[in-house]
C-alpha cells in the first residue's frame, strides 16, 4: 500500500494575518446615542472631536435647540431668526425715526421747551437760596473808572466828605455810579495780588517753594472765614440791627489786602523800614475810611448823639471793626519779610 502524506492536504493554503478579521463579518455603521461616550471616535486634535468625546454639534441636531435657546420662551424662540437667515436692519432705525418725527412736530417742540424753561427756572430758584448770584452781581459791576477812584480813596481817605451811598427807587446804585458802594472786584484782585507777592517775596529771599503758595492761600481764606464769622457774631450778641450784608462786610475787610500789598512791595524796595512804613499808614488810612464807611451802614440815619445804649453798642462795633484790620494786616504778612 502506497501512502501518500501529501494527499492530505488538497489546494494553496490561505494567509491569515489577523485571525479574527477573518470571522468578523462587515462593520455596519451605528446610530450615534448622544448619552453614551462615543469610544470608536478617535481623540485628538487634529479632526476636531473634544478631548472627552462629546460631540456638542451632533447634539444640538439630533433634539433640534442649540444652547443659546435654552431658557427662552417659546414665543422668543420662535422670533428668533433662523441659523443662516438675514437680519432685518429696518427695525433698528424705527425708533429713532419715530423719535426725531416726534420732535420735529411744533407741538411737542413747543412743550419740550417750556418743560425746560421750568427746570432752569426751578433749578436757579434753588441756586439763588442757597448762594445768591443776582445780589453777587451788583459787587461786581465795576468799571476802570471806578477802581482807580476807589484804590485813591482807600490810601487817600482823608480828603473825603460825602460818605453816604445813593439810591435809586430804594436800591442802591451800583459801584460803577457811585464810588462809596462797596464791591467786590478790588478785594477779590487783591487777594490774587497779595498771593503773587508773597511768593515774589519769598522768592527774593530764596525761601520760595511751589506749596508756599497753598499755604498762603488756604491760610488767609482761613482767616478771612473766621473774621466774618466773628463779625456775624458780634452783631448778634448785641441784638444790633443794621443793612449791612454778608457781602458788604466781607467787601469791608477784603480792602486790607491793598495795604499788605503796598507794604510788601515797599519791603522789597527798603526792606523792614519800607515793610512798617507802608503799614502803619495804611492801618491809619483804613481803619478811617471803615469809621467814616460803616456809620452811615451800621448806626441809622437821624441819630447824631452816641449816649444812647444802642448807639453805644454800634460805635463799639465799628471800633472793633476798624481796629481788627492793621492787626490782620500785619499777621498775614509778617513772615514774608526779612
């Protein structure tokens, strides 16, 4: 018996690299479940899948709302354009057209400019209560004629006779009409000046730093404050009555800041014995033209004797007055000199 060993095996036998490719049977594509984690997606960068195989686009498609729709009513889901759509523009200018049709009619124009007039006025009511510019205004209604009278009566007050201030129709006249009104404007200019004069001062005896200037400044506001305050006071613990106001007493005590500049400005000249000089003059000078001012202001016309209680009272207050400026005046400026 001849036995064949090669008749066992019949044909050309088959490669098989990978034993189970062969009995798989063909890959059918799954539905993807957006609640499971899709682990046959391969991860990475590169094709745009997230990095914990959520895939956010597949879905928003699959339940048909995207994430900015979430919490929004029906109703605005509905208004909402759709993905890819045109928005229309000529809504956005409705309301500004409205508006400026609106504005445009005379009626409304009309209304809307009474409705601001009261406001202004309302407003300028509440202003004027609480600082009044109208009556401010009057102090400031000077002229180049009327400084140069006024600065010349200041140093030169001994030549005066007519003190007294004119009226019109129960007003007084304004400083430009009449020199003897009180004002503003030259306290105000003086105050600037003697602030630039301390510092010139200063600055010729190398003793000048840019916050001297501050120093100066708040210091004399300080104790310009507190003189008007003392003034107010005085006039009302001894009950007197007069028609001077807050402005014409703050005018009355801004007039020493002329003599502290004319005395600075001597100092720089003859030093100390210019400094003194100055001052003592212009002490006499205002302290004279405050007596001769403030009588006619504080004690009433009519009323010439001075034994009365009353009158004693008001003539005590002007000496008081007249008496406080060459002090001032010599203890704003004191220590700007050598």
């Amino acid at each position: 018996m001849n036995y064949n060993h090669s008749g066992a095996r019949r044909g050309k036998p088959k490669r098989i690299v990978d034993p189970s490719l062969g009995t798989s049977s063909p890959c059918t594509q799954i539905p993807h479940n957006p609640y499971v984690y899709n682990h046959q997606q391969q991860v990475g960068a590169n094709n745009g899948v997230p990095e914990y195989g959520f895939n956010v686009s597949e879905t928003t498609s699959a339940y048909g709302f995207s994430p900015s729709t979430i919490g929004m009513s029906p109703t605005m889901q509905a208004s909402m354009p759709a993905p890819g759509s045109a928005v229309p523009q000529d809504n956005a200018f409705t309301g500004s057209q409205f508006a400026t049709q609106l504005l445009n009619e005379p009626l409304v124009a009309n209304m809307a400019m009474k409705y601001g007039d009261a406001l202004v006025g309302t407003g300028k009511q509440h202003l004027e209560k609480y600082f009044p510019i109208t009556a401010l205004k009057y102090y400031f209604a000077v002229d180049t004629d009327y400084v140069v009278v006024k600065l010349a009566l200041l140093i030169f007050p001994f030549t005066q006779r007519d003190w007294s201030v004119k009226y019109e129709q129960d007003v007084p006249l304004q400083p430009r009409y009449e020199k003897n009104a009180p004002d503003m404007y030259i306290p105000t200019m003086a105050f600037l000046t003697y602030v630039v004069m301390a510092g010139l001062s200063l600055g010729t005896q190398e003793r000048f730093t840019p916050e001297q200037l501050g120093i100066i400044a708040s210091s004399a506001l300080a104790w310009g404050l507190i003189e008007l305050l003392v003034h107010t006071i005085t006039l009302y613990i001894m009950n007197l009555e007069t028609s001077l106001r807050t402005f014409d007493l703050l005018a009355y005590c801004g007039y020493k800041y002329v003599g502290i500049n004319a005395a600075l400005l001597l100092s720089l000249i003859f030093r100390r014995f210019g400094y003194y000089t100055g001052l003592i003059y212009y002490s006499i000078s205002i302290a004279f033209f405050l007596i001769r001012s403030l009588k006619l202001r504080v004690i009433p016309e009519g009323h010439t004797s001075y034994t009365a209680t009353g009158n004693k009272r008001r003539l005590y207050f002007i000496l008081f007055v007249a008496s406080l400026q060459p002090f001032l005046m010599w203890w704003l400026s004191y220590h700007l000199i050598e």
